[in-house]
C-alpha cells in the first residue's frame, strides 16, 4: 500500500489518532525495531522500569502506544490513554498539520507545536511529568517515525562533501565581564578585505560554522573569526566560574566580544550570530563605538524576546545530555541535511551543566532592546536582519518588527531555514550572507 498523505480527510477524521495514522500504525513495529536512531537510545542498562508514552487527539478515543522495557524491547498499540505515563495530546487539526509529508513552522516539532511565540490552544503534555522530561528525546523519534510511516521517508536536501579543511584554531586569553579571566578558543580561515566574527547560538560552540568557514566564496570575500564563549566548547570557565552558576548578560556578552576583537586588533568587523548571538548582534549595533563594530548581521535576532522558561535543562532528575538537544531540534528546517541537524544535535549535548539554561537567562527576557533599537546609526554600523522561516522561536515576523525600528535598516526572511541556518544548510544560507555582507559594505560610510 503507497503511503498516504495527511493532508488527505478533514479535521473531523483526525479525532481519533490511530485512525487517521492507520497507515503509520500498521507498520510501526517495523520502523521502531529497525530504527537506528531508535535503537540507540533504549540500548541502555539504565532502562531499569517500563515506560509507556502515548500520542493522542484532544477529545478523541484511543491513544497511539508505545511501550519502552528494560532489555531494549519496544511493543506498541492502541488504547486509552490511561495506559501511558505520559500523553502528547493535540487538536485534530494540528495533528493534520502536523504529520503532513511537508510540515511548516510551528508544526515541525511538538515543541513548537506547544508553543513558544506562537501560541497554540489545546496542546500539552499529559501525565507524569518527569518520566516527559527524561524520555522526551524517544517521543520526538516517534513522532517522526509516525510521520515516515504515514508519508515516506522525508526527502532531505543534498550538500558536496569536502575533503580539505581550510580552518585553524588557537588560545588567547581576554580578561571578560562578569565571567572573569579565560582562556578563549577561536578559529579563523579566509583572506579577503571584510573582517567578519561568527558568534554561535546558546549552550553551543564555534563548530556551527565551519561550512560557512570552509566556502569558498566567503573564504575569498573575508577573512573569518569564530571562537567559543567562556565555559562552551573548547574555551576554558572564567575565573568566576563555579560549576552550575553560568549566566549571561548584555554586559558579559558586549564585553566579550569587545575584547575578542581588540585582543585580534579586528578593523571594524561585521559581528554576525544567531539566537542569543543574533540579539547580542542589536547590543552591539547600540554600543559599536565601544565595541568597535562596522555592521552587524542578527540572524534570527530582535529587539526583545520573552517566554515562559522550564527548567529541565538545569534539572538534576532529567539527563541534559539529551532533554537539551531534543528541545531545539525541530526548530530547524526539516528538509536540512540529516548531518547536519545531527551535528547541532551532538553540539547541544555536548555541553556542561547549566550552560544552555544561563544563557537563555539572557535570551528569553534578558535582553531588552525595545528603547534603544532607534539610536543605531546605520551609516557608522549597518545592521542586515536575517532570519529562516522555520523558526518558530524567534519568527521572521519579530525579526522584521524590529527592523522596522531602526531608520535604514534590512531584513530578509531566508527560505528553506530555520534556527541554525548557517549550521542546517550552508549552501542556502551563504547566498543571503553575502548578500548582507555587501549591502553592509556599501551602506556603511568611512
């Protein structure tokens, strides 16, 4: 039997679940017990109780069940959901939208589909909370399966492998605000005129550009500078670093970076990030003569962001290791190169604790903009926003309400992108920095 497209029915038919994802359901045994990804995860001794998660429509009958038992045995059914620890419930009609074979923002994960600043009604998580919270990453991989099992296997974007890296990497050490004294880890390629930083996202590292770092085109456009912030990746805690205590702020992060480039003897680079990094890009759009900026380029930035914070990504109940990477993950174009979205996966569990969760302190609220934004000067610091049209954190929508903002300043809403773009697809997104970087070059006066 082909596969069906959920597209196909109405709202009505997707009341109950196991109905409306028959197709899927029929052939689930099969797509969990030969699931790598799958397999991998219940492969564990530490499995040491049953746990049983459940997928349902709100107001509807039967769940979707799956059962995870220790010894890695995964069995599945259909039934009411009283039976599960836990319960992902949605509206029929988001779970339509949802499992279509090309979902949009925000219904490519159940993270978005929650909500963040794009608020949904009647989607939660039903039942035992912390069992959610330590097995969400196996509910995620469910989801998707029931999605390849309902409209075949995703169809992902195709990228050339390169077989010479033009990256180097060293140490220097800047004395940072707040964080204290560090050893700070950079990596640098490219020979043209335009000096460029590359700032990486929350609770992640520099390694999220090397496909940027490593094109040709930009390695002859500009000579590029990416490092890790104090206590990420490969740069070593400041002096204030007490495990568990990160946190991040305009003053630590400006300071940062203004010190990174006068420790580098930078001429009036671009400073270009994303998430954390893109707001960062605004701050230091405001304090350029400080920091010694000549434009800046916020990918997935604004002025402002608040949401409501959880706090199992500083739970010592919950494996960070994997409650933190399963979060941001659908945030990214699902269409994105597999190893790709998986390097931003390892990434964000790779780092140590409390990291991810002190930089959203300055991400979600921390930061605030909205008085400030009108005192850029465009003429001494170009500002460029950039922000992909999958990311249902920080939308295209708020990206180009700031901008709006700012007298002379440019926006773009990058298709096929999410989150990450320069991570999730360079080949797409390099079009659009370049872009950026000569509108930058032009506009930006001696």
């Amino acid at each position: 039997m082909p596969p069906t497209n959920a597209t196909n029915g109405t709202a009505h038919s997707w009341e109950s679940l196991p109905q409306a994802m028959s197709q899927a359901v029929s052939s689930l045994d099969k797509l969990l017990n030969n699931d790598k990804q799958w397999q991998a995860f219940v492969d564990t001794k530490a499995i040491i109780e049953p746990v049983t998660m459940g997928v349902q429509a709100t107001g509807g009958g039967d769940a979707i069940l799956v059962k995870v038992e220790p010894g890695a045995k995964t069995t599945n059914s259909t039934g009411p959901s009283s039976d599960a620890d836990f319960v992902l419930r949605a509206q029929p009609e988001q779970w339509q939208k949802f499992f279509d074979a090309a979902p949009v923002a925000p219904y490519t994960s159940f993270v978005g589909l929650q909500g963040m600043n794009i608020k949904q009604e009647g989607v939660g998580i039903h039942g035992n909370q912390v069992k959610f919270a330590q097995y969400g990453h196996l509910a995620t991989r469910l989801l998707e399966l029931l999605r390849e099992g309902q409209n075949g296997p995703l169809k992902e974007d195709t990228q050339p492998e390169i077989d010479e890296d033009h990256i180097t990497g060293k140490y220097i050490y800047i004395d940072a605000p707040v964080w204290g004294r560090t050893k700070i880890f950079y990596e640098k390629s490219g020979t043209g005129t335009q000096e460029i930083v590359f700032l990486h996202t929350a609770g992640s590292d520099s390694r999220q550009y090397h496909g940027v770092m490593n094109d040709q085109r930009m390695r002859d456009a500009c000579t590029m500078i990416a490092f890790d912030l104090p206590a990420h990746g490969r740069s070593f805690p400041g002096s204030n670093h007490i495990p568990g205590n990160h946190t991040n702020n305009e003053e630590a992060y400006v300071g940062t970076i203004r010190e990174m480039v006068k420790a580098l003897k930078l001429n009036k680079p671009i400073i270009c990030g994303a998430s954390m990094a893109g707001q960062v890009c605004v701050a230091v759009a405001i304090r350029a003569d400080e920091v010694g900026a000549g434009g800046t380029i916020p990918l997935q930035g604004c002025d402002y962001l608040t949401m409501d914070r959880q706090f199992n990504d500083k739970s010592p109940v919950c494996n960070q290791a994997l409650y933190n990477p399963d979060w941001i993950y659908g945030m990214m174009a699902p269409q994105s190169p597999l190893v790709n979205k998986q390097l931003i996966w390892h990434m964000y569990s790779g780092q140590a604790y409390g990291i991810f969760h002190g930089d959203l302190d300055f991400y979600f609220g921390g930061f605030d903009a909205r008085d400030r934004v009108k005192s850029i000067d465009v003429k001494k610091c170009p500002i460029y926003f950039l922000t992909g049209e999958y990311d249902w954190s920080t939308t295209p929508e708020m990206s180009n309400a700031t901008a709006k903002k700012i007298q002379g300043a440019n926006f773009k809403s990058m298709k096929g992108l999410g989150h990450f773009p320069a991570t999730e697809d360079p080949n797409k997104f390099i079009p659009y920095l370049l872009d950026a970087i000569d509108w930058i070059k032009s506009t930006r006066q001696p």
